[in-house]
C-alpha cells in the first residue's frame, strides 16, 4: 500500500475540505515551522489557515498587478511544477498560500489585500488543477509595524526558504531594493540628496534587510556584491552618492587625467607611467611584475611607474573611517612592513607609490584635496592621527572644515598637493 495515499489529491479534484485542510495544518502550522508563521515584528500577526475561494484571492492578485513584489520575472519552475501536478498529484502537505487580509469578524468578512508567497504554486494549480476551486490560505493580518516595505520583505524571505522557488538573484534584489525605497514614510525611503548621516543609517537598514532576505551573514552582506547592487540601485533612484566608486585601477588612471596625470613617455622608453592598486597590498609585488613584462625595455632604461592607491568601494555607513582605515592602517602600515622585511628588487625597476587616490567629498571639506586627485599618504596619516575618534564615530561635524581657524597645519609637501 502507497502510505503517501492519503497525502495526494489528484489532481481533477474540485475543492480542498476541512479534513485536508486538517492535514495541512498538521504539517504547516506556527509551532513546528514558526519560521514560516511568525512575522509580528514586520507587521503580520497569523490568523490562522482557512480555506478560500479563487475568486476572492484572484483579487489580490490583480491588486498586485499580477505579479510578486520580490521577483523581477516570473518563476522559470512553475512549468516542472505543474508537471509535477498532473503526474503526483496534489500534495496536501505543502505549505499553504499567505496572504494579508483586512481585519473582519470572520473570515468570511474579510477581503483579501496581497497575495505574498505561494504565487508560483497557485499559478501551477491552475494550469494542472483546472476545476480546483479553493485554496488553503495562511492568513495574516496587519499590525502597527506593517509597511509595504516589510511585506516585500516578508516575501523575499519566504522565498529564500522555499526550495520549489527561485533563488533570489542580483537583479532580484535590486528590484526589492528600489521597491522598498518607494514606500513612502518607510526607513528605506531616501531623499536625493542625503547628507552623510542619513546614508548610514540608510545602508545600515538596507543591510539588515538583505540579511534576513537573502539568508547570509553580516560579514557576507559587506562583500562588494551587495555593495555594488545597492549603489546602482542609487544611481538608478538619482540618490547622489558622496564618494567615487572605484571596481578596477583603469578607472583611476582615467580620473587622473582630469587633473593632469598623463603618461609621459620619451623616445619609447624613459619617463613615467601611471597605474593604480586596491586596498589589498598582497598582490602588489605581482602587479608591477606583470607591467615590468609588458615593456621591460621602458623600465629597463629608467622609465618609472607611479602607483596611486584606492579604496574600492568605501562603506556608505562610515566613508570617511572606511577609507582612512583600509589605506592608512590596512595598506600602508602592513605594505611597508613587508617591504622592509623582502626589500623586492623588481629588476631594478622603478616604483614609485605616490599616494592615494582621494575618493571622498568629505575629505575634500576636511582636507581641501580634491575629490579625484592624489592625496599623500602623509597627509592621510596625519589627518587619520588627528581625527580619530570623530572620524571611528561617524561624527564628522567635530573636524574642522579645510580653511577654518582650526585647521591642522599641513607640510610644504601637502599644501602642495591640496593647492
């Protein structure tokens, strides 16, 4: 005897009973998968499951412009699962649809506002279960901590549970993101031009929401993966960002032109070329091996590569400390340590590290070194030293501006290049 019997409908039925539902909530309810159920803090108190009819969740679709607020396409499994459907049958163990109602007596009063997970399976239903009139329905409805914001999120979550969904790819979340970012009155929602506060706390409530979302760590959201997403997500919503964004060295070396940084090579050798490197030291040696082999001759006969160093993508949450940290301490400190210990000889190449490549419109307001040019390791140093606590805290308002009476007196050297 099949045991799975009892458990699979076939799939011409005409409705779910009671007794089914029974089952359902035997496998699917809030004490042995609370993960599923419990979402008060994002604005959804269960209800409980109870049975509904199409008609009245078809409405919710069409609220919701027949699509999840969470996917940018539509489910690429739903083909397998109707298949599956017509083939197995109708498993009357598998999660219910959730959907947000409005408060009523009974359920028979209230209406049905969004349909947020179950979308893929209750598009299979109807292609392979045709004459099924009703579904079983996780009901919720909405506290004082709904958003729509929440919701999207809610979904996104669900889906990254669920192993009949797609996963969740980069396009995906960048349309929650910029989803999210349209609730109005929403911690997510940003103005055009925010100041420096207002994005920290921004980027650190988006990351909070990746991470329940997508299931990673905080470590994980930090990687530039998600760093990038949620700054194209910006640009897109013409959020100005206060910093370069740097992915590769070229990017540098096209922004030094702007300010005069051009290669200057005489007679095919001799001369100076400019390059730029990461905030990870580690690869360096390697780097400049790889440019001595494209032309050995330049090098050879005097020529010299000036290196000027980056900082990638700074984190939103506290530029200023991300930045001087990475070259300051990570970069520089570590870099000259190594080279003191191995003293590479480069084939007697000429290496020239100049300094940083300032990224930063706060440390232009600070400083005066144009964002875009070279900032002196030196004068990083000395700024980094002097300010530190301000510039741990985030609390940029006690660094004196470049110009006030204030300012930390700079070399001959620095002045030089801030002019």
């Amino acid at each position: 005897m099949n045991k799975l019997h009892k458990f699979m409908l076939n799939s011409n039925i005409i409705e779910f009973t009671n007794d089914h539902l029974d089952i359902n909530t035997d496998f699917y309810n809030i004490e042995r998968k609370p993960e599923y159920f419990s979402f008060d803090n994002m604005g959804l108190s269960y209800q409980g499951t109870h049975l509904f009819s199409n008609k009245r969740i078809q409405n919710a679709i069409i609220h919701d412009s027949n699509s999840q607020l969470f996917r940018q396409t539509r489910n690429s499994k739903i083909p397998g699962m109707k298949h599956d459907i017509k083939e197995r049958g109708i498993d009357i163990r598998e999660k219910p649809l959730q959907i947000v109602c409005t408060k009523g007596e009974n359920m028979e009063n209230v209406r049905v506002e969004h349909l947020f997970n179950g979308n893929s399976f209750n598009e299979a239903l109807y292609g392979a279960a045709p004459n099924l009139e009703n579904r079983m329905c996780a009901v919720y409805f909405k506290n004082a901590n709904f958003t729509l914001a929440n919701l999207i999120q809610v979904g996104a979550f669900l889906n990254t549970l669920d192993y009949q969904s797609e996963p969740l790819n980069d396009a995906s979340l960048a349309v929650i993101l910029k989803r999210m970012m349209e609730d109005e009155g929403s911690v997510y929602t940003l103005k055009p031009n925010p100041t420096s506060k207002e994005l920290s706390k921004w980027k650190k409530e988006v990351e909070k929401a990746v991470v329940f979302m997508m299931g990673v760590t905080e470590e994980q959201v930090q990687q530039s993966k998600y760093t990038k997403i949620i700054e194209d997500v910006l640009n897109e919503k013409s959020v100005y960002i206060p910093y370069i964004s740097i992915s590769n060295e070229k990017q540098v070396v096209e922004q030094l032109r702007k300010f005069g940084y051009h290669d200057n090579i005489v007679n095919s050798y001799d001369g100076v070329k400019w390059a730029s490197y990461g905030s990870n030291w580690k690869g360096l040696l390697s780097s400049d091996l790889n440019y001595y082999n494209e032309d050995p001759t330049f090098y050879k006969e005097g020529g010299t590569l000036k290196r000027v160093i980056h900082c990638g993508k700074p984190d939103m949450k506290n530029p200023l400390y991300d930045f001087c940290k990475r070259l300051v301490k990570d970069w520089k400190q570590e870099w000259d340590k190594f080279e003191d210990f191995v003293k590479p000889n480069r084939y007697n190449m000429d290496v020239e590290i100049v300094g940083v490549f300032q990224q930063l419109d706060v440390l232009e307001e600070k400083t005066g070194f144009k964002k875009g040019n070279i900032m002196p390791f030196s004068a990083l140093k000395h700024f980094w030293e002097n300010n530190y606590e301000a510039i741990r805290d985030g609390d940029y308002s006690k660094i004196p501006n470049h110009g006030d009476k204030k300012k930390v007196k700079l070399s001959k050297l620095e002045e030089k290049f801030a002019a």
